[in-house]
C-alpha cells in the first residue's frame, strides 16, 4: 500500500462514506471509488463492507488502519519537517478559531500580518471543533482549551471574565434571579453539550436545574444574538458584552474566568509564515 491509497483508505474510514471522504480529500466521489476498488484487489483482501448506512471496516480493514496510520504519521512529520525550515513569508497559513475571537481579535491579527506581509495567504476557520494540528487541518489554532500532546507548543495569550447577560426588557418582565435558587423561574440560552457540556448543568458558576432551556445553540455569535434578542438569560464574554446597549449584567459580582492559547505543531514553529502569524495574534492581544 502506498500513501496515496493509504489516504484514500483512511478518508473512507474516518467518514463512512465515498461522498465525505472525497470531500475530506477535495477530490471526485468516482475516483475515491476506483482507488478503493483497485487498492483492494492489489491487497487481494475486502477492507470494507457497503452497507446502507455506510462502509463499514472489515476485520481486514481494521488490521490495515494501524498500518495506514503510521504511514499518515510518517507523510505528515515530513511536510511539517519540510515546512519548518521554510523561511519564505508567503504562501499559505491556516488558522483556526471561535466565531467570537475571530471577530473581536483574530481579524484583526491577520489584517496586520497581511499588511505586513501581503505575499501570505490566510486561510481562516472559524468553529467550536477542536482542529487536529498534527494532521495539518491548520498550522495555528486560538483556542480557549490547552492540549496537551507534547508535540504542540502552546503559549497563554489572556485570561478573559465571563458573566451573566439578558435584555432590560426580559429582566423588566421577568424579574432578576435569584442567586442559589437554580435560575427558577427564568429562560437560559446555553450552548450544545457539543460545544460547553458544563452548560448542562451550570452557567458562570450558577446550578441551572430549575431554568428552562430557550435555545442550545453552537455558535458564540448565535449565543451573543439570542440574548440580543431577548431569549433569556446567557452567559457571555465580559470584554464582549459589557459594551453591548442592548444587553445589561445580571449579578455584576458574578464572574467565572477562561483561558484563551496559542497552539501550533512544534515542527512548524519553524516556518517563517507561520511564525509570523503567531507574532501577529501575540502583538494584537497586547495591544489590547
């Protein structure tokens, strides 16, 4: 098996399905379909069972995942490696973040980085997933969670507050809550257990048992929005929320905190665009 089957075998297993695993490689469904089928008949082995729900791994096909998976691990160490001891500043950068630090500081970051260094080329994600930077689904990642592979270099950029925010008008009809008693009597938009599990049972510090969930949502913007919008009670970044007219504190002396990181593979601390993508978020932040 060689790495370009091995890619294609990968892809079909980690996603189930010809379609999502030609997305995965940015190539047609028809050419994912020939490679497997001509990757198992030099194998002479059946690696997946078609089912109606998917492909599912043969025990042949488990035995070649491990196989597979060094060889990925292999590829990648040597692009990154490769990568590394790149000292041009240009080409691409990908950088993964929240939808909230993208707006508040990220893009800003990288407008800086461009006009420093317009030959680099950004490539910019914003989700709540948790990007795998040793598979090279992004070179720099602002997360607020620090990994803790040994082969990431992270770097602590701020502590940020966080507290409890509503409307005027909802806390008008509603009423303010009551510390200890569960937010009873009170709407909450909190996010998916996806997203904040801890959101299922507290919010800034408060028990939500006797709440009633308005909306789960997965996106920061979306839980910024909902309490625009009068949904109910949400907990937000203060530095966000404080500066909102539609929006008031809820228990002003109520805080909870989190950490906000700088993650990238050690291999690629190396490369000159990258570094300078990562001097970009840090000069930004301290800016601020």
């Amino acid at each position: 098996m060689d790495w370009d089957n091995a890619r294609i075998f990968l892809a079909i297993y980690r996603k189930g399905t010809l379609r999502a695993a030609a997305a995965l490689l940015d190539i047609d469904q028809a050419t994912v379909g020939r490679r497997l089928n001509a990757l198992e008949k030099s194998l002479g082995a059946r690696l997946f069972l078609r089912t109606p729900s998917g492909y599912m791994a043969t025990p042949a096909g488990e035995t070649a995942l491990s196989a597979a998976e060094k060889m990925e691990q292999a590829a990648l160490q040597f692009q990154r490696e490769m990568q590394g001891i790149d000292n041009r500043l240009s080409g691409s950068v990908c950088v993964t973040t929240s939808d909230t630090m993208a707006a508040h500081f990220v893009i800003a970051a990288m407008r800086r980085l461009h006009v420093m260094h317009p030959e680099i080329r950004i490539v910019l994600s914003t989700s709540t997933d948790i990007t795998n930077l040793t598979r090279r689904e992004a070179d720099l990642a602002v997360r607020t969670l620090k990994p803790t592979s040994p082969d990431l270099i992270t770097r602590h950029l701020v502590k940020r507050s966080m507290g409890l925010y509503a409307t005027p008008e909802y806390l008008k009809e509603r009423g303010m809550p009551v510390p200890g008693n569960g937010l009873a009597g009170h709407d909450i938009v909190i996010y998916q257990p996806s997203v904040a599990q801890r959101h299922q049972e507290k919010i800034c510090l408060e028990p939500v048992h006797n709440a009633r969930v308005a909306m789960e949502v997965n996106s920061g913007m979306a839980l910024i929005e909902a309490a625009r919008q009068g949904m109910g009670i949400t907990e937000l970044p203060c530095h966000m929320a404080d500066h909102d007219p539609r929006l008031v504190r809820v228990w002003p002396e109520r805080v909870d905190q989190y950490d906000v990181w700088l993650v990238m593979h050690s291999d690629l601390s190396r490369s000159a665009r990258v570094r300078a993508a990562a001097d970009a978020v840090i000069a930004t932040i301290q800016d601020e």
